[in-house]
C-alpha cells in the first residue's frame, strides 16, 4: 500500500513524543551551540529549481562560525565547482544543516534561511594559511534540534570493527573511466592524493 496522505502517516506513526517537538528552539542555546563548535563535518541540503542538493563540507571542528544565536557562517572551500548548493541558495534560500561528530550519536539539524557573501572582511575570518574560501554562506536560524542516537547506534557508524576497506569499492578513477570514454582513470588516482592535497583550501 503506497502512503499518499498526511492523515495515512499520522494513523500508521502517531503522534510525536512532547519532548520530540520541546527539544525544537527557534536559536542556539548553549547546548547546541557546544555541537556546532565540537563538529568538523556537515551536510548541507538546499533546494532549488531543478531540484535538491546536499552536499559534505567538512574542516577542522568549528569550522562552522557562530555570528550570533541565530546566524551561522558555512565557508565554502574548494571543491569541484558544480556549485549545486550555492545555485539553490540563490534561487531558493531553504536550507538545513547536519551537524555530525565523530564519536557522538547525536546529531544537530538547523534549518533556514541561506544567502552568499563575499565580503572582504567575512572572508578573512576564514583564512587558513593565506587562502580564502570564494565565498561564506550566511545561515539565518528558524529551527534547531538534536536528533537521538538511534540512526549512529544501529549503523556502527563510529565503530572501526565495521569500517570498509577503501579498496573494496571502485576508485574515483574507476567511476570516471567507466562513465567517460577515454578517460585516464589509473592516472587520475595516482594523481589524486597530491591534487587534493594543494587544494585543499
């Protein structure tokens, strides 16, 4: 049976526990904001005209600069310059924030309002080493909460006894030989590491 309605969810799921919907705040708290500081990677989901995006950035933990308790700064680094995100926050705006950390079952979610900057003096507070992110997206708060444990907990994602050999799956080279005809996948991965490597801010 396909679910089509609301009224189908809410029969088959019930209703959500109080604390479910108390845990939601319209700003950072303190505890929340103890998570954006602590985590060195997030996804960040955008929507926009042909569709939705969600993409990892990632750094070293507080990456993510708090502005104030309703504002969020996302630097954006150097990647592979689809710029998906950035397109649907230009035409949309609706953004959410996956805060992880590694070790932590927990996870934070805020979701908003985004706009790009690339002011001068934002940039700079993002310097590392000299270089600076093209541009810094500016998160407006409208909602915050944790999610529990459970989806960490039942993945073992923290767990090394379940991490996968890198060397099981295809390599960037591989995929992109297999979809680009002539394509020089044994170079692009011996290349790779130093590539990313320079790039990396």
């Amino acid at each position: 049976m396909e679910i089509t309605t609301v009224q189908q969810l809410v029969e088959l799921y019930g209703s959500p526990r109080e604390t479910s919907l108390a845990k939601e705040i319209d700003h950072l708290n303190a505890d929340y904001a103890a998570f954006v500081k602590a985590s060195p990677f997030i996804l960040l989901a955008t929507i926009g005209p042909d569709g939705t995006d969600c993409s990892p950035k990632g750094d070293a933990p507080g990456f993510v600069d708090i502005l104030d308790d309703r504002t969020l700064a996302i630097p954006d680094r150097p990647g592979n310059n689809r710029i998906d995100n950035l397109k649907n926050i230009i035409n949309d705006g609706r953004a959410s924030v996956l805060f992880l950390i590694p070790g932590v079952g927990e996870t934070l979610r805020v979701n908003g309002r985004a706009r790009i900057s690339a002011e001068p003096d934002l940039l700079a507070r993002f310097a590392v080493d000299g270089k600076l992110p093209k541009t810094v997206i500016l998160l407006a708060i409208d909602s915050v909460y944790f999610h529990c444990a459970k989806s960490i907990m039942r993945s073992k994602l923290w767990d090394p006894a379940g991490h996968v050999e890198r060397s099981s799956l295809p390599s960037a080279g591989q995929i992109l030989k297999n979809i680009v005809n002539g394509f020089d996948g044994e170079a692009y991965d011996q290349e790779l590491p130093e590539r990313a490597r320079k790039s990396l801010y």
